[in-house]
C-alpha cells in the first residue's frame, strides 16, 4: 500500500485526477467504479475538466455503480446513480450501453446481484477502482462486519451511514435503511485501487485504518491486504498518523 500526502483537497483531487487519466490512457477499455459523496466532487471537476479539453476520454471505459440505496427508482432524487450522473457522467463521453447501475427496485434482488457480478466477469474484473472512506471505515455500502470474502449483495446500514447520508438528504427520516454494494471480495480483485481522504474529520478513521488491526470490524483495512493500493491523503487527514 502506496501513501502518498499532499497539502490540501485541492492538491489530492489535481492528483487523484492525473492518475485516473494515466490508468485510462494505458488500460482504455476497462470497468472503471467511482464513488458518490462529497469526496471525490474535485474529483470529478477536475476529469470533467480534463474531458472538456479533449486531454481525456472515457469513450472506451466502462463505468460500474459501487452502491445504490435498496427500493430507490432511477428517478428519485435520492437515487445515488442519479448523483454521479449529475456531478461526472453527464459531463464527460461514456458511451450510454458502457453504464452499469444497479437495477434497485428491481422485482428480484438475488438475480440483481447475480446479473451485477456477472458484469464484472464479462469485462474481466475491475480494472480502476475508486473509494472514499466512511465514518466508519465502511466501503461501498461494506459496514462493519463485513465478511472480506463477500460478493456483491443487500445489507443493512447502520446507524452512523444513516446519519452520514442524512446530510445528503436532510433528514434520517428519508434514508433508506438498507443498500446494494459491491462486496469485498469483488472490490479486493480490482487491478488498481486508489483511496482519497481529505480533512481532519477523517484522521481518526485513517489512523485506524493503517495502524490497526486488519478486520471486518473495520471494513477499509482490507485494502492493507489488497495488491496496486495508492491512499491519497491531505496533511489534516494524516495529522494522527
């Protein structure tokens, strides 16, 4: 596992930027996952960015969802594809029959989850993968507990992801209380994996991450286990370490 520490969010979204766009002039055909949130919206102002310039193009990738809120139709506002739509996908050249959503209202789950994994083995694997870190050192929708040999499946969020996500929304009341994920496992066989952590609030988290034990109690320590790992962090979120 690669740290690599920067002064501030500015100077990790420049960063975390370039090396998205290196991955995908050198691997232009493979399944890229980027997370929602407010950790990667630099992110994605600085690829759409790139795009907009014509020094990047994603007419070759693929994009696969990492998570999606179990219930929530395509149109509701609190729809997490939706999100990434709004902030990079409408703004960059996927290919419309190169984006893979889960399908989170659909009638059966199982085969959603089936049909999910599915994907990934069609395109041989995920090549870029892209992640936050949560409160809890969740993943994805991957909560504490977590078993690192999942696959892609329905699971119940606890209560500090509700909170986190009533942000979003406004209010606990409106967040749906379980999520679709990509499991561990599917996330632990990507090619290239990158972490992005910015800000004080996550030090603590980040701490635990590096520094303690490697267990499905804390989700992220897994990536200490995982091969082709870069965490880019800001000096606030490395200020424990």
């Amino acid at each position: 596992m690669n740290i690599i520490i920067k002064n501030n969010a500015f100077e990790i979204n420049e960063y975390a930027a370039s090396m998205v766009a290196a991955y995908v002039h050198n691997n232009p055909q493979r399944v890229l996952v980027f997370p929602t949130g407010n950790t990667p919206l630099g992110l994605y102002k600085n690829l759409n960015g790139l795009v907009a310039r014509k020094e990047l193009s994603f007419s070759s990738s693929y994009l696969l969802e990492l998570d999606e809120y179990l219930g929530i139709a395509a149109h509701d506002q609190r729809n997490l594809f939706q999100w990434l739509k709004r902030s990079f996908i409408d703004q960059v050249d996927f290919p419309e029959d190169h984006l893979y959503r889960f399908q989170a209202d659909a009638a059966d789950i199982d085969t959603e989850t089936r049909r999910i994994e599915q994907v990934i083995k069609k395109h041989n694997g995920i090549g870029l993968l892209v992640l936050g870190i949560g409160p809890n050192g969740h993943l994805g929708f991957n909560e504490p507990g977590s078993p690192f040999d999942s696959r892609t499946r329905v699971i119940d969020l606890t209560r500090a992801s509700l909170e986190s996500s009533a942000n979003y929304w406004g209010d606990i009341s409106v967040v749906p209380t379980q999520g679709l994920t990509l499991g561990m496992q599917t996330l632990s066989e990507a090619q290239q994996t990158i972490m992005i952590v910015t800000g004080k609030h996550k030090a603590d988290i980040l701490y635990q991450m590096i520094k303690g034990e490697v267990t499905p109690d804390l989700p992220a320590s897994f990536l200490r286990t995982m091969k082709n790992v870069t965490i880019l962090a800001d000096k606030d979120a490395v200020s424990m370490l």
